[in-house]
C-alpha cells in the first residue's frame, strides 16, 4: 500500500495528460489491493475518486471510465453484502454414503459400454 501511496505522490508532483492518466490508473490499482485487503470503505473512496478524475481528465477514453464505474458498483455491492451477511460456515449434508456404487438402485442396473 505504501508504494501506491509514493506512486501517487510522485505523480502529483508532476504535470500533464500521461501523468493524470497514470494517477488515475495507480488509483484503480490502489483501489483493487485494498479490495484485496478487505478494506472496502477505503476501496471505495479511491475508486471514487480515481472515477471523478477520469471524468474531468480523460474525456476522451470511455473504456476506463466504465471499468472505473464497474469498479465502484462492485466495491459498493461487496461492501453492503459483506454488512448484511457476514459469512457463516454451511453444514456438510452430503455423507459418502450417498455416494457409493453400492447404493446404486437394483430395479435399474447400469448398462453401456465403452467406444
């Protein structure tokens, strides 16, 4: 996370389109590790932010403003699932029992061949 951070301050210090468009990139990136991290609150904020600066700074390249808006929509519903159900083991119903070739039903034995 840390060398997000020194990206992004390295960036800001300078100028220009190709730079704008790297911050904007090191913000998605930045946005997907802290996904990554289970920090979604904080995933959100850069992909919020990385998204209103590709709408101001990048116009002209839709393809990422909708990656970034995709971003956003599965932070922020990953977020609310992750509140509303907190994950709980399942119960193991299956047994081998059910499984086995012995239990096959008798009334219907198996037929066919290999080719």
């Amino acid at each position: 996370m840390e060398s997000f951070k020194k990206a992004l301050s390295a960036i800001d210090s300078e100028s220009g389109k190709d730079l704008q468009k790297e911050k904007i990139y090191t913000r998605y990136s930045l946005a997907r590790a802290l996904e990554s991290a289970g920090k979604y609150e904080k995933a959100l904020d850069e992909a919020t932010a990385a998204l209103a600066s590709a709408r101001v700074e990048l116009k002209d390249n839709p393809d990422i403003i909708r990656r970034l808006i995709a971003l956003r929509t599965e932070l922020y519903l990953s977020h609310i699932t992750d509140k509303l159900e907190p994950e709980t083991p399942q119960e193991k119903t299956d047994n081998p029992e059910q499984f086995s070739a012995d239990s096959a039903s008798p009334e219907k034995p198996l037929v066919g061949g290999v080719s």
